[in-house]
C-alpha cells in the first residue's frame, strides 16, 4: 500500500519557494528537482495550494510566491489545502461481521481513529510555516554550516 505524499510535498514546495525566492528561478522543474518528483505534481499541487489562497502563481512565470506570512500558514492550512478534509486514518470496510473481532473492529477503531485524528489536527494548527523553515534551517547547519552559510539563506 502506497502512502500519499502530497500533504509533505507541499510543505516542501511552500518552504522551497520562501527558501530560494528571489537565489534562483522558482520554476516547477527546481521544485520538483528538490523533492525528486515530476513537474507535472508539483505544478498540480501548486495549483491546489493556489485554490486555497496560500500562494500566488502566474501563468507562464517562474515566481510563485506565499500570499501570507510563514508564521501564518499553519500546517492545517496545508492540509486542508491538497487532502482535501481526507481522514488520516482508513479503516478496512470489508471484515466478517460474524467474527467477534470483524462485526466490531470498524466501529472500535472509528473511535480511536476520530480521538487520533483530532489530536494530530489539532497539533498540525498549531506548527507553522516558519516552524518548518527555522527548524530546517538548524538541520543544515548542524549538516553542514558552511554550505549554509554559502549559500547565503541564513
């Protein structure tokens, strides 16, 4: 089973674009070089964040740009914006209802799911946009201070 990637690879767009905005060209082929992706996702996933006011594009132009502040993009935000009010969590629809465990493993795991899935809601309100950026920003210089300092995106 394939695990969705669209909720980390739009975090990762939307930190690309406040990382490198005006150090290079914001083009869909260095994003999507960076998370090792085709252009067509991530152009798709933009347009996605676009619909939902968190960035500006223009038809034909490599400068997308973040329509709030970091700080003020949560990673809720994010998710609303490309899973579209998905759950995190899916449970199996097909069990044996005769089966002690299959006639009451959905309705069991539904409310331990909606329990997990607020918390995780709830905690993805409160990190931001920014929270990402600093604490990708610590990662590097812990890798590697010179390239970040090289760089120049301090």
């Amino acid at each position: 089973m394939r695990i969705p990637t669209r909720f980390s690879d739009s975090i990762h767009i939307l930190a690309f674009i406040e990382t490198y905005k005006g150090k290079l060209p914001l083009s869909s082929e260095h994003i999507a070089a960076s998370i090792e992706t085709s252009p067509v996702v991530v152009r798709r996933l933009m347009g996605k964040l676009r619909s939902a006011g968190l960035i500006k594009t223009v038809h034909g132009s490599a400068d997308p740009k973040l329509m709030r502040e970091p700080k003020d993009i949560s990673l809720y935000d994010v998710f609303l914006a490309v899973e579209d009010e998905q759950h995190l969590f899916a449970i199996d629809p097909k069990t044996n209802p005769d089966c002690i465990v299959g006639g009451n493993i959905q309705a069991t795991l539904n409310d331990f799911y909606n329990q997990a899935e607020m918390a995780a809601k709830a905690k993805l309100a409160t990190i931001s946009l920014q929270d990402v950026l600093n604490s990708i920003l610590v990662k590097q210089s812990e890798k590697d201070p010179q390239k970040l300092i090289n760089s120049n995106l301090k």
